[in-house]
C-alpha cells in the first residue's frame, strides 16, 4: 500500500477534514438544537464535548487511519484480524447516510436556484417546502445534480479532486459566513437573539440537552463512519496529527457559532423578539429563514448566498462520505477509482429516491412511524453510529490497548493531553456512548421525550 495516493500538506488535510465536519450539521441542525435547548447553554456543553470526547474521538480515528494506511474494513483488520466487522459498520454508516444526505443537499441547491433567479419570494410561502419535497420529481433531480458533483470530485482523487475543491470552497465558506451573520447581526432588534444564543441559562438545563449535544457532536464532527480514518490514511507521517485535530475542531464549533449568529438574531428581529419562532425544528431553515430573509430588503442577495454556503457546506461534506465508501471498495475490491465512484455515485442516487419519495407518494410507507428518511437518519446516526464508536472505544482500550494509538500519535505530536486521552477512550467515552444510544432508541419508541 506505499503508493497510496496523500494529501500535499497539512493544510489540504486540516481543510478537507473541515470540510467534512463542517455540513448541514452545522449549519441546518445545530442552530435549531440550541434554539431547542436554551441557546447559550446548549453552546456550552456541545463545546465542552467537542473539546474533550471528541477530541480524543478524532484523534484515534485518524491515528488508526494514518497508522495502517488503508480505508476502514482493512484498517481494523491490520491491526487485528478478527475485528474487521468495526471497519463494516462504519463503512456501512457511510454508505446508507450518503443517499439522504444527498437528498437533503438537492433541496438545498433547489433553494439556492430559487433564489438566484428571483423566485425567493415564494419561497416565504408556508407550503413552499412541503409542496417542493411531496413532489415526485423534482427533489430526485436535484439529488442526482447534487450527487453528480459529489462524484467530479471524487472521481478526480485525493489531490486533485478533494484538497483541490476542500481548498476552494473553505475559504469561501468562511468569508460567506461571517457575510452573512454580519448581515444578521445588523438588523435591527437582532442583539436579544446574540443574548438568547450566548449568555447560558442554566434553569434550562436538562439531560435531553446533554444527550442532544453529545448526538450532534458526534455527527459534525464525522465521527464513527470511517471518514476520518479514511482521511487519516492519507495524511502523511509527518504532520502534526494533534495539532491538526485541533484545528479541524476549531473550524467545526466556529463555522457552528456563526450558524447561530445567522440564524437565531435574524429570527429574533422578524419575530420581534418572539423565541417561538425559533421552534421551526428541522424547518427553521428551510421554512423559517426564506421569511426572514423575505422580510429583509435584500432578500435574493443575502438568502442566495446563504444557501450557496449551505451547499459548500454540504458538498464538503458528501465528498467525504462518498470517499469513504470508495475507498473501502477501491482497498476491498481492487476496483479502480473511477469504477468504484461510478458505482457508488449509483447505488447513493437509487438508495436516495425513497427517502425522496417517502415525504410525498410513499409517504403512508411508514415504519416505526417513520417515514424513510427519518428511519434511514434514525437506523444510521442513533443507532450504528453509536455502537461503531462504543466497539471503537473497547478494541482500542480494552483489545490493542491505548498504546498503538498513543504511539501513532506521539510520531509526529507532543501529545501533552495522553493521560486524559487514556482515561477519556477506556472509561468516559463508552459510558457516555452507551447513553446515547439508550436514550435514542427510548426516545424513538417515545418512551422519552428528547
Ligand atoms: N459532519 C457532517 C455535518 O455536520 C455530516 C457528516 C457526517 C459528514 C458523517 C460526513 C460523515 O453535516
């Protein structure tokens, strides 16, 4: 495996890993979760698990990924033969979230066309979202556009593809942002909803919160589905691995921030000052926000921008996971990488078109009460995601011992934090796991309320 394909530098590294972690996470949940859970503490506690859990997360993943060069199955397997079932689910993960996601990134580009040309104010319509995802067609097309550019990168490598487009669209994404939380940030009455957001409410404090931003750290931060050992494989020995998990975290809770900055002020203004109309849930961005920025004089400019960062966002993000899934069948296969793209491009637009469909003609096809989407979300990051990282946690504490990692770490870091990382992968992390994973199969039968 020495001709595998790296990354040019660190920076190609730290942005496409961003790039990754960065995505509708960010930008679409995480704004509606603090708006949910008491704004500034909600903020507090996710940084704290970001910080602390999921740093030493990060750490391992990539480690495992750089130390064995090879995509998840295979890694597992290099380092022990008998657990190369942790590198299935993960790559499983990837592959059954590629096809909804894609489907979410299709109605975001639909949005940002909208918008571009002049048709926002329709959007601002209450039926506008649900009348667009019910239809039969046009949400499939716009997943196979979306899907389609997902692939032009894939297709092109690690180099020339997915550093090239992660170095790119970062930056751009950055300078949108602050764009548009600047914009946010002025409008008149916004400065109630910086307080909502930042200053913690501490009576609100409640285990769903905890659990809510442990859920979210989880997936902003790609953890658990063998992206970011996929991405470790191709970094090169040499770069600093802690210092580059810092940054991507750094990227990630930042990017979060801002979402909150766009978000919950600008809905605050339009409301004047009413927080129930940050309780959109899930349609806080497609729903809420079109009639803020409706409501706003510079409707087209500053919503089409927002939604071409959302799909930078996104398209980052679905690079990775097509990645992943790539690689995997690249290492397991011997296909190439075009052969495997085309194929997994493929299943990801066949794969997506229920969970298209199940918001409008299937939607009596429920299971669990759910409709597709949902259950593929539910299956993917409440349950697999979960007990891929539980299982991580044992076989690197408990199977290989801590000391593979460390060592792997310690090859290019200082890594002053061992002791912590030690205590955080044998004992916090699986506790903290097994809470999540109970609490969100309770709260899917509705046993609890999250
Ligand atoms: N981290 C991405 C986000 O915040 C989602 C994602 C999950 C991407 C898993 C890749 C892998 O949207």
């Amino acid at each position: 495996m020495n001709n595998r394909s790296e990354f040019s530098s660190k920076l190609g590294f730290v942005l496409a890993a961003a790039g990754s972690a960065v995505g509708l996470g960010n930008i679409w949940r995480f704004p509606y979760l603090a708006a949910r859970y008491g704004g500034g503490l909600f903020l507090l506690i996710y940084i704290f698990f970001v910080a602390t859990f999921g740093f030493a997360i990060m750490m391992v993943e990539i480690a495992i990924g750089r130390k064995t060069k090879l995509s998840p199955i295979g890694a597992y397997k290099a380092l022990h033969k008998k657990y190369s079932f942790i590198g299935i689910i993960a790559s499983l993960v990837a592959f059954l979230i590629l096809p909804y996601y894609s489907v979410i990134g299709g109605w975001v580009i639909k949005y940002f066309v909208t918008f571009l040309t002049g048709g926002q104010a329709a959007t601002a319509d209450d039926t506008f979202f649900t009348t667009f995802i019910a239809s039969p067609v046009q949400p499939v097309l716009w997943q196979i556009v979306f899907v389609l550019a997902t692939l032009a990168v894939v297709w092109r490598g690690v180099k020339d593809g997915i550093e090239k487009a992660s170095k790119i669209l970062m930056p751009m994404l950055i300078i949108l942002s602050l764009g548009v939380a600047l914009y946010s940030l002025s409008l008149p009455g916004a400065i109630e909803g910086v307080k909502y957001f930042l200053i913690p409410d501490f009576s609100r404090f409640s285990v769903q919160a905890v659990l809510a931003a442990l859920g979210q750290m989880f997936y902003s931060l790609s953890l658990a589905m063998g992206v970011m050992i996929t991405y470790g494989s191709y970094l090169n020995k040499e770069d600093d691995l802690e210092k580059s998990v810092k940054q991507i975290e750094i990227f990630d809770a930042g990017i979060a921030i801002l979402a909150g900055f766009m978000v919950i002020p600008a809905v605050f203004a339009f409301s004047g000052g009413n927080e129930a109309a940050l309780n959109a849930g899930p349609g806080l961005m497609f729903v809420t926000l079109p009639k803020v920025f409706d409501s706003m004089g510079m409707s087209a400019l500053v919503g089409g921008i927002f939604f071409l960062l959302v799909l930078f966002a996104a398209l980052t993000s679905a690079i990775s996971l097509m990645e992943a899934v790539v690689s995997t069948i690249c290492d397991q296969c011997k296909f190439s990488r075009k052969k495997s793209a085309i194929i997994v491009a493929v299943t990801a637009i066949v794969l997506g078109i229920p969970s298209s469909l199940g918001n409008g003609i299937w939607s009596h096809f429920k299971i669990m009460d759910m409709a597709f989407l949902d259950l593929m979300d539910f299956i993917t990051n409440a349950v697999l995601m979960p007990i891929g990282a539980l299982l991580t946690c044992i076989f690197i504490g408990y199977v290989i011992g801590v000391d593979v990692i460390s060592d792997e770490i310690k090859v290019s870091s200082k890594f002053k934090r061992e002791k912590a990382f030690r205590i955080m992968i044998k004992y916090i992390a699986p506790i903290c796991i097994v809470a999540i994973l109970i609490s969100s199969v309770l709260s899917a039968f509705g046993i609890i309320v999250l």
